[in-house]
C-alpha cells in the first residue's frame, strides 16, 4: 500500500511539472529540473575540489546578431524590433528618445522574450513617466540545455553591454541614464552588460540571480555589486534556484530568501523564483516592499531591526546611499507589499 501511495504521489508531480512547464512564464518540467540537479551536483563537486567553472567567451559558437531588442516606448506600445548590429539605425524607430531614460529587461532560462516579465515590468515602467524599454530577445540561447545557456550568459550579457555602449557613442546618450532588470540567468547578463560597460550603468536589479554555477568567490563570472554604480539583489529562492549568497550593494532577502508564502506546491522552487519579478512589477505601481537593514529574517521578526535603516524594495528610484542586507516579510497574494511595520 505505501508503495503505491508513493507511486501515484510521483505521478502526480510528473504531471504537475508537466503542466506547470507550459505558459509564457518561467516555470520547470521535470526534465528541466534534473538538468538544474545536474548542475547543482556539477558545482557542489568543483567546490569540493577547489576547482572553478570556467566562461571564456569563446567556449559556445555565438552569434550576437541573433541578439535582437524590442523597443517600447509611451508612443510605441506595439514594440519595434532592432538587432545588435542595426543600432545606427536606431533613430529610425520614431518613437525612440534620445531624452528619456532607457530600461532594459533581460528574461532568465526558458523564457520568452515576451513573457509576462519582460509586458508586465514595461507597461509598470511606461505607467512611471517617459522611457525607452528595451526587452532582450535571447531566445535562441535561453532556450538550450541549462549548461549551454549558462555557457552563453558572457557573450550575451557583452552583447548587451556592446549594444549600450555604441548608443552612448552614436547619441551622445550618457550610462547614467540606463538601468538594467534580470531575472535568473538574465540577472547575470545584466551583470556581464555592466562589466563590458565598466560598471558605468546607473543601476541593475538583479532578480532572484540564478545559483547553479555561480559561485560566491567568482565575481567577475556573475553578477556582483561593482557592475553598476548601484546594484541592487532580490532574492527569493536562495535554497535552489537563486544565489545564496549577497551579491549586490543592497541585497532584499523578503521572507528570509528562501521561500516565498503562497508558494505551497512549489515542487522545484519556480514559483518562489518567479516571486522577485512579481514582486518587482508591483513595486512600480505601489511600492509598498517596507524593509530593514538585519542580520536574519529571525531578528527582524521578533523587532529587533526596527530601529535600523530602512528601504523599499524595488522601483525604479534608488538610493544609492544604503549598502547591506535587507529583510521583510510579505503578503501571500497579491498586493504583496505589507507596508511598514514598525
């Protein structure tokens, strides 16, 4: 009988992964969860070793011509596509401004880039003012074996980087006007965007930063806190999918970063990894994400941070001024902004 109960509990989570993994926002197959095990056990062995993952840019055949943008802006709310190599034509995009301030999204592993993310955080980001948003078409190498987009994450987040950079010498357009937004892997082309930039970029929010094969002590191989003038970390699901460690200046661990509530059947964790991005889209239209400067979710809870600096959580404004760990405590639906509590 126990056999049984365990057979037909397996079943069902096949077929819940199986229904989970479709849709037009990052969820996991099983499939898709043993290629992240794979590469969970591949990093816990080269730690064990001392040795390192190794992204030399020459590693994985790559094209940046098959980097493309959409382009969003108040006046252009249907997108127009521009490839990496066509930035001198730019200008020909009508609805492009030289004046606004630009926003780039950046997608994670097998996700389209026009996913939820990438609509929902352009029209809260269109819903604040004036700007150019540009969402990053990676597609060709998101969508690959967990490794092999890993392999690629350099090259894309260059090309990114190479694509800001010709802006700002074609316009005259200063870096002080760009902000980047990754979700997973897309936090760490953000990262890389900034790096091929010199860490000019005025801001990156990396959302819930992937794990596997990134490693704490290897900064200049994912995103880390000199990449912009201000990085800013959200993490949300540090036990399996997400970093584990502060990567940022100001690193948000809601609900202690582990585990997100609401999030009840979260069988490979992509409902708690997703949660940074939701969370992101609705600090852009109430931001109501109250935190504290703590040591742990623990001495947050029991009051005893309730006196030290505090911040919100996401937007578009950021105050460069603040460094540090950060923690709050959420809604399990939406809003899940609580406001301050203390």
């Amino acid at each position: 009988m126990k056999g049984l109960v365990i057979f037909y509990f397996l079943i069902y989570i096949i077929a819940y992964c199986k229904l989970q993994s479709s849709g037009d926002e990052f969820n996991l197959s099983y499939e898709q969860y043993e290629d992240i095990l794979q590469a969970k056990i591949w990093g816990k062995q080269l730690l064990a070793s001392k040795d390192r993952f190794t992204r030399t840019q020459d590693v994985m055949k790559f094209d940046p011509n098959a980097i493309s943008f959409y382009v969003y802006t108040n006046q252009d709310s249907a997108a127009s596509q521009i490839y990496f190599n066509e930035t001198a034509e730019l200008t020909a995009i009508t609805s492009f401004n030289v004046d606004f301030p630009s926003v780039y999204i950046i997608q994670g592993w097998k996700t389209h880039s026009d996913a939820y993310i990438d609509l929902e955080l352009t029209k809260g980001i269109l819903k604040k003012g004036q700007y150019n948003v540009f969402c990053v078409d990676w597609d060709q190498y998101a969508y690959q074996l967990y490794l092999e987009s890993v392999l690629s994450v350099p090259n894309v987040g260059k090309t990114v980087g190479q694509f800001i950079k010709n802006i700002s010498l074609l316009y005259n357009y200063s870096n002080d006007n760009v902000i980047v937004m990754g979700h997973s892997l897309g936090a760490h082309i953000a990262g890389f965007a900034g790096k091929e930039n010199n860490g000019s970029l005025k801001a990156i929010v990396g959302m819930d930063p992937a794990g596997p094969l990134f490693f704490k002590d290897k900064p200049e191989d994912r995103l880390n806190k000199d990449d912009a003038q201000y990085v800013e970390v959200i993490h949300t699901n540090a036990i399996f999918l997400g970093i584990d460690y502060s990567a940022g200046d100001v690193d948000f661990w809601p609900n202690g970063g582990y585990g997100q509530p609401g999030c009840n059947v979260d069988v490979f964790g992509a409902c708690c990894h997703k949660r940074s991005y939701y969370y992101q889209i609705e600090s852009l239209y109430d931001n109501q994400f109250y935190a504290r400067k703590c040591d742990s979710l623990e001495n947050y809870i029991a009051g005893k941070c309730a006196n030290n600096t505090g911040a919100l959580m996401g937007g578009i404004d950021f105050d460069n001024s603040i460094t540090g760990d950060f923690y709050l405590e959420t809604n399990s639906e939406e809003p899940f902004g609580l406001g301050d509590i203390f």
